[in-house]
C-alpha cells in the first residue's frame, strides 16, 4: 500500500478513537493505538512512522525480529510489541528485541522472559491476556485465576506487569461487543484494588474498536484498518 494511503487510513483510524472517546466522556489522547503490523512489510511500517505513529505489534517472532532488524536506524523512536501466542524456544529472542509481550499467559513463559531478558536493558513490560470470552481455540489464562497469576507475575524482576489484554469472540452488535470488553474492565479494575499497579487495558481491534474505548480501553490493536487486508499465503 502507497504511503499516503497509509497516512490516510492511520488519520481516519485516530479520528475513530477520537470521536469514541469523547461519547465516553474521555480524553482521546488517554487511548493509545498499537498499529498490527504482522504479515506486511517494513516498508510499511517506516510509512506508517513517516506519518507519526511509533508502536508496532507483531504476532509471528521471526518475523517481528526481522522487521525489527530491517528497521534498526528508528529503533530508539519505535515501541515493538509482541501480540502473538508464545511457545517457550522462542522466549529468549523476544525477550531479546520486544519492548512490550502482551500475549503472556503462563508462569513459565513469564520466568523465561524474565530470566532471558538482557542484563542492564528496562525490564520488559508485558499485559496478561486474559480468555474473556471463554473460546477453547484461544490462548489466554482463565479469568477466576488471573488474579493469582498476575501476582506472581508482577513479582519478577525482569519484568514490569502493566496490564491486562484480550482477544473478545466477534460480535455484531455494540452492545455483544461491549459485554466481554466491560468484564476485562472489571477484571482489572478488581486486580488494582487488590494492590497491582497496572495501567494498560488493551482490548479492541479494526472491528470493535468503539466498544472498547467505550469500556475504558486504554490501547487498541488496529491492523487492516490502517494497513488494509492481510495476505497469508506466504
């Protein structure tokens, strides 16, 4: 896709967080847009920087450490997250090259990337996802133990927990949108009450971006909205 196309699509995607933010009563600027760069190429990304955005995610680790590399003239200005399922043999490199693993869900994985991450770089910041919606097909831990699991993530010294993310079963309309995005809402709500200082709640993609910044979303994960349709055939 052209660069200005880019540019064009990232503008109508920040007018759409906007104008949900302000039916929330909230400051758009308190949403932040983590752009779902997996399956297109560098290029762009570096057009979709060009344009102001700065926060990439990517689900495949090859492939986001590739970018990442391909990128490596911006990368004190870019934020690389990793939103993908993560297996253990592929702990080390991400804990390596990613800022922000927001697709953590086990203890095991999170005492690797803990472990693995380098000596003298920030401790990695990472999201607990959270099967909201109850799908055998997804990852994420069950909502009755996050709170136990947050905690002994939350205690690792290479790592920072900063929140809670989701992948929401599709819904049509709003209203089902909103219904498991309020349930991850609450579920941190509760697990700030209970002494966890956390300050990401990242739910809502191209589909249902609305209903998340209508339930206090405050990151959303927006790919074909911004880079158009994916091609998987390679």
């Amino acid at each position: 896709m052209s660069s200005s196309h880019i540019a064009q699509h990232l503008e109508e995607v920040r007018q759409r967080i906007a104008k949900a933010a302000a039916s929330a009563s909230r400051d758009g600027a308190s949403v932040k847009l983590l752009a779902v760069s997996k399956t297109f190429p560098a290029e762009d990304v570096r057009a979709a920087f060009e344009a102001g955005q700065r926060a990439f995610g990517e689900n495949y680790v090859q492939e986001g450490v590739a970018k990442i590399t391909a990128l490596s003239d911006l990368r004190s200005e870019l934020e690389w997250h990793f939103i993908g399922p993560l297996q253990s043999n592929k702990t080390k490199v991400v804990a390596e090259h990613f800022d922000w693993v927001q697709s953590v869900d086990r203890l095991k994985i999170a005492q690797r990337l803990s472990d693995q991450r380098p000596p003298g770089a920030p401790p990695l910041n990472v999201c607990l996802q959270v099967n909201v919606s109850g799908e055998e097909s997804k990852s994420g831990v069950e909502p009755a133990e996050a709170a136990s699991l947050a905690h002994q993530i939350a205690a690792l010294p290479g790592l920072r927990l900063r929140g809670l993310m989701a992948i929401p079963e599709p819904a049509a309309t709003l209203e089902a949108q909103r219904a498991p995005h309020a349930r991850l809402s609450a579920l941190m709500d509760a697990l700030c009450a209970d002494g966890l200082e956390l300050d990401t709640l990242s739910i809502g993609m191209s589909a249902d971006l609305e209903a998340a910044v209508l339930e206090s979303a405050t990151m959303v994960r927006i790919g074909t909205a911004i880079f158009g349709a994916r091609d998987y055939s390679h």
